[in-house]
C-alpha cells in the first residue's frame, strides 16, 4: 500500500495469519475493542481471525479496503502518494487446522522496530523492499520466502518482548513443565490422557496444572485434548486416504459412534465428509 494525505481502510476477519510492516512513514492500526496502535517505519504486526482497519487519523471512518484489490492481479493499493508505504500478506494454513493454530497465537502481535530481536526483522524487510523496487524476474518467489521467514522473526521478536505467559497456546508449548504435557499430547494422541497423568508428565499438582494449563492455552486439558484429536481426525480425512473407523481409532476414540458425534458437534457435519467410504 502507498498512502498519502487522509485515509482509512477496513478489512474482514480471515481464517489466516496476517502481517503488516511499514517500510516508510507511519499509520494506525484499528482493532475491535482494542485502542489506536501507531505503527512507525520498520514495526510489524502480526494479525490473527479479527476484522482490523489501516489508517492515517484513528478518529477517521474506515471504507473497504478490500476495493482498492479488486481489480484481477492489483496487489498494490495507492491513496494519494507515498509518505507512506506499508507492505501486508497472509500464511495460510491447512483448512482443517486454521481455526486451532490461530486460537494458539495471540489475535495481535506488535513489534517495534526499537524492540530487541528485531535486527533480523529489519534486515528482511530492506530485502523486501529491495525486490519491491526491483521489480526484477522472480520476484514474487523471493518475496514470498522473505514473507516467511519475516513472520517467524517476528513471532520469535514478539515472545522475547512479551515472555511466553503472553504467547497462549504456542508460549506453553515452550514452557518447560507445559511444554513436556503438550509434547506428551501429541506424540500420543491416541493415549487415554487424565489430567493426573498429564499433571504427572508436568511435574505439576493436578489442581495447579490444570488452573495455569487453561489460562496459557484458554482450554481445560481435556478439552485441549478433545479439540486436538477432531483436529487431527479432520486433516486425516480431508486428506482422502483413511477411513472413518481406522480415523476413530488412530485419534483415541474406541466408539465410531462416539467420533461421530464429537466430529459432528465440533464441525458441524459428519465425519464421512471427504473421506472415503
């Protein structure tokens, strides 16, 4: 986006992670329930599925800025000049898992440019920029690889900045009591988990893992568990090479029928969706 003068602009929550960094000027960045956040040359934002806007004056009213992309192949918003120009992209996660990977991140990350950790973030930026101006063969391709690795250096700026208790889902996943829990979880999903035994794996009373094992993920263990599995069983069967029964029993459950109402309650639709018979 290149901007110039008043404007403001709103997009839609997406089941994608966003970023957004500034490689000139300045801008507001708008979030439901959440106050004005400047973002100054060199800072970035990582976004999760919540409608946010982009604007020069926070008290402005945002119009769709989903309008100025309209156009097939415009990848390039442009607003009056440049005093400012922000660069923005998404990682897009498989569909069955977009919903559980964005609820382990927190809904908006800032990173400022002043913050430790950001020299790599900085670095990859002026990268970006560069292919930008270029305009040169391959560009798209490069820039995309700078985009990836520009998100992991920011994830990683973010957690350094905040510590992992504010990281939800992916901070416990480093916490080293939590951590052995989760890590148990998924190499073993299949496992009969009761929070005593995760609480055991943790080194944790029952009682205290479970108060901080629901305030780091926002989930209780088992429904952690619960949620994880469907989540598992879901990608399993999208993929089209697995059967309902032979799914149930890959991710724990020792009732088809049982699989079949959690699935059903969890997403909406029977497991036999996209799966063969």
């Amino acid at each position: 986006m290149e901007a110039a003068g008043q404007w403001a602009l709103a997009f839609p929550a997406v089941d994608r992670l966003k970023f957004v960094a500034l490689l000139r000027g300045s801008q507001w960045m708008l979030l439901p329930e959440r106050p004005p956040q400047l973002l100054s040359e060199g800072d970035v934002c990582l976004i999760g599925h919540t409608a946010y806007a982009v604007a020069s004056d926070p008290d402005m009213t945002p119009i769709d800025g989903l309008a100025f992309y309209a156009s097939p192949g415009c990848d390039v918003a442009r607003i009056g000049g440049d005093d400012t120009i922000g660069i923005g992209g998404t990682v897009t996660f498989a569909g069955a898992n977009a919903d559980f990977l964005l609820d382990m991140l927190p809904e908006f990350m800032i990173v400022p440019r002043s913050s430790p950790g950001s020299g790599a973030i900085a670095t990859i930026l002026a990268l970006m920029g560069s292919e930008i101006e270029r305009d040169r063969m391959g560009g798209e391709i490069v820039s995309a690889r700078l985009a990836d690795v520009l998100l992991l250096e920011a994830i990683r700026a973010y957690a350094g900045l905040v510590g992992q208790t504010e990281m939800g889902g992916l901070g416990a996943l480093s916490d080293a009591r939590l951590g052995r829990a989760l890590h148990a979880i998924h190499e073993d999903i299949a496992h009969p988990w009761t929070v005593a035994q995760l609480a055991s794996v943790a080194g944790m009373s029952r009682a205290a893992f479970s108060a901080e094992f629901t305030r780091r993920t926002g989930k209780p263990p088992l429904t952690y568990l619960r949620a994880w599995r469907l989540t598992v069983a879901r990608a399993a069967l999208m993929r089209g090479n697995t059967t309902v029964a032979r799914t149930a029993s890959e991710v724990g459950y020792t009732s088809q029928s049982a699989f079949g109402h959690a699935f059903r309650r969890a997403f909406g639709h029977p497991p036999k969706s996209g799966a063969r018979s």
